[in-house]
C-alpha cells in the first residue's frame, strides 16, 4: 500500500505550517459562528443549561416512574429549591460569553475532528487511513454519551445532594451562577474523557503495554478502582455510586472486548 499522493506530500515545513493555520481559522470560524448562534439564542441556550438544577427534572421523573414499576406507588422525590447568584456586575455577561464559546465549540468538535483528520491524513496508508476514520467517529460517540450521562445523571443528582445539603437547618445555601457552570463544564468534559476508555485501551494494546488476558485478570480490582474513582467524581450517595459505577464498568468489559479485536486484526 501506498501513502496518499496529495501534493501536501511535498510541502515544505512552511507549507505544512500554512495548512494548519488556514485549518485553524477554519475551526475558529466554525465554533464562531456557532457560539455567535448559542449566544444570540440566550433563552433556550440557558433553559437548557439551569434544567438539570431543578426538582423535575426528567431524570427525576423517569427515576420515580421506574421505582413506582417496582411496586413503591407512593414514591416521590421532595421538592428544592436552590437559588443561583451573581456576585459581580459583569458575571452574567461574562458567563454567557464564555458558555456560548464552550457551547460553541462543543457543537463544532465534528468538524473539528473531521479538519484534523484531514490534515494528517496524507501521512496515514490507506488501510490506516481507513480504521482511522472509524476511530475518529467512535471517539466522537463516545465522547456524546459521556456529555449526555454527565448532563442527564451525574450534574443533576450531585446539585441535587451539594446544593441541598446543610450541617445545619439555619444555613441555607445560595450558589454562584460562575459554580454552578463551571462544575457542569468540567463534570461534562470529564465523563467525555472517562468515556474514551475503550479507545485509550486500543492505543495502548497496539503498544503493547496491555493486553484483554491482562485486562481479565485483574478485572477484580477494576471494580474497586471504578468504585473509588465514581465515589470521588459523585456525591457521596450509593444511588448515584451504583449509576455512575455501573456504565464504568461496562466500558472496562467494552475494552477488554476491544483489545481481543484488536489482537485478531494485528
């Protein structure tokens, strides 16, 4: 097999370097006009962003409905209330600027993807060329279902439990509106790097420094690694443990699978 014969083969270092700026102002552009877009639709972008932080939640009601299934009719999870504050006067605005350009480039991460797949693409053989596209689509799945788990069940169970929670009934809690959207982001951007597990198992099984028999052997103590690191990502609550725990899990079996595939291709 040969290596693409684009005429980016035979740039120099100054032409490489001129194709990943223009690459550059591309995605720049692109996540622009898309946070240009979240920012200038304020209502539906924030609806979206304060849901989770509110007693009915969906996941709440899906939650309530499942346990009613079970046979506890009269199940029912309590009303609350947290209020959100902004301390200084610019705060607002300057969290909605910075929440539409992490919005922004959220919604742009496909093309982001897709441009740099495209820039190293020429160096790749055909056959790389060809499992690196199904990498790039599966790291970019992946990567959505960790955002939705983060939005639809880690964030609003563990606000739910911190911004309720008081050692004593006179204090109450009132949360910063900075707080409140920097522990969505970073809960967010976390469960979309946890979710990457099956494909850092691939990388490193290629390596060599792992393998699926490795992997199965010690799949004991995988449990209670997954364990502490739910107990220490969640609100010390067994419900949420046992949910975030869980899919965990289950990717750690999804890469053990991966790595066997991996060895039958080699």
């Amino acid at each position: 097999m040969k290596k693409s014969n684009n005429k980016e083969d035979l740039l120099t270092f100054g032409g490489h370097m001129q194709v990943l700026r223009r690459m550059l102002f591309r995605i720049i552009g692109v996540a622009g006009v898309l946070a240009v877009i979240v920012f200038c639709f304020k209502d539906v972008t924030w609806q979206l962003l304060l849901a989770p932080g509110e007693w009915d939640f969906v996941t709440y009601r899906w939650i309530e409905r499942c346990i009613r299934m079970l046979g506890f009719s009269n199940f029912h999870f309590e009303k609350f209330h947290v209020d959100l504050i902004a301390t200084d006067l610019s705060s607002q605005f300057m969290t909605h600027i910075t929440t539409a350009v992490y919005l922004g480039l959220l919604g742009a991460s496909p093309y982001i993807l897709y441009e740099l797949f495209r820039f190293v693409s020429p160096a790749l053989y055909e056959k790389e060329r060809r499992y690196s596209v199904q990498t790039v689509i599966v790291i970019y799945i992946l990567f959505i279902v960790g955002v939705l788990m983060s939005y639809y069940i880690l964030f609003p169970i563990s606000f739910r439990f911190l911004g309720t929670y008081r050692v004593a009934e006179r204090i109450h809690s009132t949360i910063t509106l900075d707080s409140y959207v920097s522990t969505f982001t970073t809960l967010t951007l976390l469960m979309g790097v946890v979710f990457q597990l099956p494909v850092i198992a691939l990388v490193l099984g290629k390596m060599g420094i792992i393998s699926s028999s490795m992997l199965s052997a010690y799949r004991r103590h995988a449990v209670l690694i997954i364990m502490l690191v739910a107990a220490i990502i969640t609100p010390p609550d067994l419900m949420t443990l046992i949910l975030v725990s869980v899919p965990l899990y289950l990717l750690y079996e999804v890469s053990i699978w991966v790595l066997k595939w991996g060895a039958k291709k080699v």
